[in-house]
C-alpha cells in the first residue's frame, strides 16, 4: 500500500468521527463522506491519492498549488476543489484534515456543526 492510499484510508477513519458522517459510494472507484447523505469529501479507493472538498473560504488559495483544480462536472462553480498530488506532494495530515472539515461545515445541518464546535 502506498502513502497515498495509507493517508486517504486515515482521512477517511478520522472523517467517520465527526457528527453524523457516514460512508457513501455513489459510483465504482469511491467511498466517499457524507453527513444527512451529502457529500464533503470524495475520496478515492485506489492507491493514488484524490480528494475533493468543498471550499466555502480556501478555494482560492488551494487552487494556486500545482496539483489542485476545480471539481468537474460543475461542482467547482461551488467551491470543490479537486487534489490529485504525488505521493512525493501530499499535503500534511493537518491540512487535509482542516480541508475536510471546511467542506463538511459547509455540507452539514447547523445541529451537527454545533456538535462539532461542542467538542471543542
């Protein structure tokens, strides 16, 4: 298993722990994110890294590193950006975890959002 792959498995565990995520597969190649069944975070399944996000506030400065785009299939109109890095350019946990949390305040209702603010 690659870094891409081991960083996408713990983006996705540490996802499942915020208020009412849950796993959804919309299409082969994804187990992505959701909360009240909307997606915050695609992720990708195989061994290279892809993510998208939902960016409210940072697209604008995710999309100036070399390997960010916006989301097709118009979804970039909104906010989503697109991470495609080497293994060799992978972002911190850190990032990536703020990047997830970003798209999931944007998605999720006010009631879970509160939850999560409660936790401190």
């Amino acid at each position: 298993m690659g870094k891409g792959r081991e960083t996408i498995d713990a983006l996705r565990e540490w996802g499942l722990t915020l208020p009412g995520a849950h796993l959804k597969s919309p299409w082969p190649g994804h187990s992505d994110l959701a909360v009240n069944d909307k997606t915050f975070a695609y992720l990708s399944t195989d061994d290279a890294f892809r993510m998208s996000a939902k960016l409210r506030y940072t697209s604008e400065v995710a999309l100036e590193l070399p390997y960010a785009a916006p989301t097709p299939y118009g979804l970039g109109k909104s906010g989503w950006v697109t991470f495609t890095p080497g293994d060799d350019a992978i972002p911190d946990l850190a990032q990536l975890k703020d990047w997830i949390e970003e798209s999931y305040r944007a998605q999720a209702p006010k009631k879970r959002v509160s939850e999560l603010d409660a936790r401190g």
